[in-house]
C-alpha cells in the first residue's frame, strides 16, 4: 500500500502554512504504518485541537477529533473500550502538555497501549503565535513581547518520569529516524512518547528570525546529536535524538483482563 | 426477602438502573456525594464484564465515556457540582458530536468547593446551559428510589433513542438516603438499544444522516466503517465544514430533535391534582416534603395537589400550562433561589400567581417549612 | 542490493507549496521551483533516487518512482 492510499486526498493540499514541518510529520507516519502492513481499519487516530489536531482529517482511518488537550483522555475510553485497536494520538506542545499535561501524565503512568506524538514546534500556531509549554526561555512569542521568562519542558525527563515504556525524541529534518522511531512506537506495547521537533517558519521562525523553513531544518540538523554521541559530549547544548526508553511493564489493557478475571471468580 | 428487594442509598438505586439499563463502561473522578456510585460499579461492573476506569480528573472521566460509547458501549459517569463544572466542555462535545452517555449529578450546595455534604438544587440551569453556545439538552430527576432506578434507565433509553447525553440531577439527600428498592424483572422496564446502521462494509456511511424518523444509525467506532468525529461543525460525513447552511442545519437539527419532542421526553407524575386550587410543582427530594404536605392537608378539605416534575429539560411547559389551567396559586418547592420557579412563570398564563417555597441552606425543605410559607402566601401569616 | 533507478518524480502540482526543502536538502541538486513556486525535477538525469525530498515534502506532494 502507498502512502497516499492512507490519505483522504479530497482534503489536499492540506491546511498548513508552506514548509510547516507537520505535514513531514504525518508522511513519516503513514510510511511507519506501511511499513507494519497495518491496515486502515485497525487504525484509530485521536486527537485535540490546534494546527497538529488537523491531522487526523487527513488519515483514512477511524478519526475521533476532540477538545483541545483531551486527546488522550477520549483516547483511553476507545483504547479500553475496544483493545484491539491501533492507537495514535498526535498532539501540538501545548496541546499535549499545558491544557492536556495532566492527561500525558496519567496516560503514561497507567501505561496504556497508545502512541502519544508530540508535535513540538515551540508555539501555538492556530490562535497566532503565542508562548507554549515548550517555547523555552528567552524566546519571543506574541504573548512574550519581551522575551519568555518560562521554561520550558523537557518532554523525554517529563514522560520517563511519568512511566512511558517508550520514550523518543527526533525532528522533521531527520525523517528516517522519524519513521523508524514512529514503527518501533507503534509497535511497541504499552505508552509510547515520540517528540518530533517540527518547525513553524509562520510564527515560531519569523518571531524568533530563525529564517525560512529550510533554515529551521538547517537549525534541527546542526543542533541535534545522536544519543551519547562525542558531539553531545563536546557541545552539552546540543539536543539529544534516539530512543530513551524501550521497556516492558504490564500494559493497562492486559492488566484489565486480571480485574476482570478476579472480579468473575469472586477474588481480590 | 427475595433478592430484588433491596435497602439501599439512593447512589446505589441509579447503580443499580444502570445495570438494568445495560452499562458496560464507567469512568468518573471521586467527589461527595457522588462517589458511592463509582465505587458500587468498580466492584459490579467488571463481574459482568464491564469496565470501570477512575481517572486524573472529571474532564477526563467525560471525554473517556464518550470515547468508549462511541465503540458501541453504553456509559455513565457520576459527579459532584464542581465536578459537573469541569465537565461541561465535555458535555457540549457530546451533544455536537451526538454521543449518548449518561452523566450523572448528585447535587451539594455551590457555587464553589460550597456545601458538599449537604443537599441543593442549585446545578439545575447549569445542566441547561452550562456548557457554552445554543444547544438542547435532556435532563431527569426522581425522588423516591424506585424511581431513581426507573429514571435512570430511561435516561440510557433517551440517551440511544435521540444520541445525545443525558444528564440525572439527583440530589446529596436522595443520593445518600436509604429505603426500599424492588429490582424489576429483566423486561419490565423496555429497553433501547443501539441503533446500528444497516450500511454494509464497504459501503459509504454517513454517520450524521438522519433517518426519515430523526434518529441517526451508529457504526461502532473502530469497526468496519471509518468515519471522522469532530465538535466542529460538520457535514453529515462528520468533516468539518463552516459552511453557513451546514452549520445552520445542524444547529437546528441538535435543538429540534429534543424540542420537537418536548412531550415524548416529559416525565411527571401526579398527586391529587384533579381539583387542584393549590398547586405544588416540586422534584428531585424536596418533592418528598411537598408530597407530604399534600397528604396532610388533603384529608382536612385543602384542594391542593401536587405535580412533581421528572423532566427538567426540555422543561415541560405546555403541560405545566396546562395542568395548572385552573389553579389559583401554583407554588413552586425547590431548594434553590428559583430557577425551575422562573420555568414555571414563563409557562403559565397567569406568572403573577406562581410562588416559590425554597430553602438554600444545606438542610433538606420540611413540610412544616412549606407549610409556613403557603401560610404567608396564602395572607394566614406563620 | 542493485542501485534503484529513476523512473519519474512524480509532483501534485496542485498540493505543493513551494517551500522549497526538497530543493535546498537534494544532495544532488535535481529540484528546483518554476515561475509558479512549484517544485520540479529539473535535472532528472543526476537523481539518485535517495527519496529525500518525498520523505521531507511537508506537502505530501512528491513521490519519488523506480523502476521495479
């Protein structure tokens, strides 16, 4: 199957602003999916509302477009109500992790069999440009007229702490990591965190005058290392890629099926 | 004593008609007095099966019920008014997107953190427009267990039959009293279940289509039809759309087909109201005092009746209108500051002979209250 | 595994928005944007069929043909 056979294509071309990285974003994806030979019917894409949100209108899979920050939380009544289906839930920084950052945490502390994607690209898009969770300190935003004071989250610290089983992080500029680090996601069961540093050359990048989008890749390509690499060692400020968690720990689903089974033998 | 007869809390008599009604799947947050509802369907609803899942909060009890009835389950959550707050974006979802869930409010006293081990009937206007923009809503109550079991399974039938959420107001007293339960026999009360399409896979599926009858055929989330589900407006494939005539149709279509059916949804019952001059129009626990206060003065040769309201919303107004035709004074018995009191008004022809007998003050309204107040109404003073 | 070879850049015209990452991220400089800002395979001969700009192309716009 093709990519573009996972496509509604009537909807094309998409909403985004020229050279947004989300659309880069929902190509590495459909290719993950691909690549598992998943097919579209076992596929669920739940997500919340923002320029990452738009994405499930574009998927011929089952699409549950929500409330702004609630993905996860509708995620998880389909994910229990119905287990056998592939979940994904892609949403923006501040979707994911300021309105709905108590639902990441909890989605990852119940490790239920989901992949969170967080689009991150430091900015809320949709209303215009304003700081989110992830803008990081000394930025400029539409609401940080004299630069960001708040700092930012640390999506990897943030979702290991809070008991993901899989925890990745790579960018829009590194679209084979992408894909490979989105197939293990998907595949992996239990609550699997993938952070995709996306740019947004419409707000984030003229605010910030980090350029076009290409020198927005530019910037992820160069400031960007592998794990443990000896860049990282020489250069602490760069920004670590790869996968930082890959464990397995009873998933929620499963774990369900032991209530079940204690609750209809009369145990505890 | 056979085993459908039980001695239980009011919480546990809407536990129990939801069983009835066929719940499989509840999610809600811990909050006085609501909470005996979660706890009874953690134990009960994994023996049959079902699923009970407590999350971080009351936004995320809403949004999971609503995710799992889309796969085809019925779902409840249960509240507490702050609680009931934090779930109202949830509710309009549900209402924009024609989920049928049943949410459940056991009322305390507000606004705030306000009075949580005690009873009101303050989150009535809240259930009506609590959650933002035009809209129509059912809303339900009961005042006596049998009928908070027999309510609440109609709110699962209301639910499927007009796929929209459904919301209980009961009350901290009801919630928490004890008395008699009979558990019917399984068909005695009807039940609706899911309306499913005939649609074959493979076929093109409109899951915002409705039948010539209004009612919308659902396809299991998940299953064989894929299909978008948004709280944006949306065409009748459920893609969002801001096309002025989309967006007006479904407006319409989300108010009339609860207002169209204003009378289909109406429940009430009727005490002694043939040759009422005195009308009570009470519900949820403060009936119970009406009720009594009915009974008493019958037997001394007062015409008074009462008409104790099970519908909230839509509010019943063509036959408030009519059932109180005739009556010289119509008093409304709630334990708020008057908001069915202002339904009523709006209702009858005569507003200026509609009163309110209320108490706000945690403690459930006594006969004697009432009673005081018809005095002073009625020129006897207390 | 034998060098894939070219069969055709194949560019929805209709979709693609010109913001010119395939272009700057093609090691072998084969794209580049018409008086329309739409991106086109102008030196098709040099491709390697690396795919990188299908796998970059936010516009979902390009698809990058072999021959089987």
């Amino acid at each position: 199957m093709a990519v573009r056979d996972y496509l509604r294509e009537r909807f094309f071309p998409h909403m985004w602003c020229p050279g947004c990285g989300h659309g880069t974003i929902l190509g590495a994806l459909l290719r993950a999916v691909e690549s598992l030979g998943l097919k579209k019917s076992e596929m669920v894409m739940v997500s919340g509302i923002g320029c990452s949100s738009r994405i499930s209108g574009y998927v011929d899979f089952h699409t549950l477009h929500t409330l702004h920050g609630r993905a996860l939380a509708f995620a998880t009544g389909v994910k229990l109500s119905r287990p056998e289906v592939k979940l994904m839930v892609p949403m923006g920084d501040g979707d994911a992790l300021a309105i709905g950052g108590n639902h990441f945490i909890h989605a990852a502390r119940r490790n239920i069999d989901m992949t969170a994607i967080v689009m991150n690209n430091r900015i809320y898009g949709m209303t215009g440009g304003q700081y989110s969770p992830l803008t990081g300190y000394g930025a400029l935003a539409t609401t940080a007229p004299y630069r960001n004071i708040d700092h930012g989250f640390d999506v990897v610290t943030l979702a290991s702490a809070a008991g993901a089983t899989f925890v990745a992080r790579t960018t829009a500029y590194h679209v084979q990591q992408a894909k490979d680090i989105l197939q293990k996601a998907i595949a992996h069961k239990g609550f699997s965190v993938v952070e995709i540093l996306s740019q947004c050359p419409t707000y984030f990048g003229r605010k910030n005058r980090m350029g076009s989008a290409v020198d927005m890749l530019r910037w992820f390509k160069e400031n960007t290392t592998k794990i443990g690499s000896k860049a990282k060692a020489e250069n602490p400020d760069l920004i670590e890629r790869g996968i930082f968690v890959e464990k397995q720990l009873p998933e929620y689903c499963s774990e369900y099926d032991k209530v079940l089974e204690r609750a209809q033998s009369g145990g505890s | 004593m056979s085993d459908n007869v039980k001695f239980v809390q009011g919480n546990e008599a809407c536990v129990e008609g939801a069983l009835y009604a066929g719940l499989n799947f509840f999610a809600g947050y811990p909050i006085t007095p609501s909470t005996e509802v979660a706890e009874a369907l953690s134990s009960r609803l994994p023996q049959k099966g079902g699923k009970f899942i407590q999350m971080e909060d009351e936004i995320a009890s809403i949004c999971a019920i609503i995710g799992a009835s889309l796969t085809g389950h019925k779902v409840m959550t249960a509240t507490s008014g702050p609680g009931f707050s934090l779930m109202q974006e949830g509710l309009g979802y549900a209402i924009m997107a024609e989920i049928p869930c049943v949410i459940v409010n056991v009322q305390r006293g507000g606004p705030s953190t306000g009075n949580p081990t005690h009873v009101s009937q303050g989150d009535i206007n809240q259930a009506r427009w609590g959650t933002h923009g035009d809209h129509a809503v059912i809303a339900l109550t009961a005042s006596n267990h049998q009928d908070v079991f027999a309510i609440t399974v109609d709110a699962f039938n209301l639910a499927e039959t007009y796929r929209t959420p459904v919301v209980l107001l009961f009350d901290e007293v009801l919630g928490h009293m004890r008395e008699k339960l009979t558990i019917p026999d399984p068909g005695q009360i009807p039940l609706v279940e899911r309306l499913w399409t005939s649609v074959k896979e493979g076929v093109d599926y409109h899951p915002y289509l409705p039948r010539e009858d209004g009612r919308l055929p659902m396809s299991d989330f998940g299953g064989v039809h894929r299909y978008n589900v948004t709280g944006l407006f949306h065409d009748m494939w459920g893609f969002p759309s801001a096309d002025p005539g989309v967006v007006h149709g479904l407006l319409r279509h989300l108010v009339d087909k609860i207002y169209n059916n204003e009378n289909a949804i109406a429940r009430y019952k009727e005490y002694y109201m043939e040759d009422a001059r005195t009308i009570f129009i009470s519900y949820g626990s403060s009936a119970r005092s009406a009720l009594h206060v009915v009974e008493y003065l019958r037997p001394r040769g007062v015409p008074i009746g009462l008409l104790e309201l099970q519908t909230l919303w839509p509010f019943p107004s063509r036959i408030v209108r009519e059932k109180c035709a005739d009556a010289q004074a119509v008093v409304v018995v709630e334990m708020n500051m008057g908001q069915i009191l202002n339904e009523v008004k709006t209702a009858v022809d005569r507003p200026d002979s509609v009163y309110l007998a209320n108490r706000i003050d945690g403690t459930l309204i006594t006969p004697t209250d009432i009673r005081n107040i018809l005095r002073v109404i009625q020129g006897k003073g207390v | 595994m034998a060098k894939p070879k070219l069969k055709e850049h194949h560019i929805e015209r209709e979709w693609c928005k010109g913001c010119g990452i395939c272009i700057e991220f093609c090691p072998k400089n084969v794209l580049e944007l018409d008086e329309k800002d739409k991106a086109v395979a102008v030196r098709l001969e040099d491709c390697i069929a690396c795919r990188m700009c299908e796998l970059r192309c936010p516009d979902l716009a390009i698809e990058v043909i072999v021959q089987e």
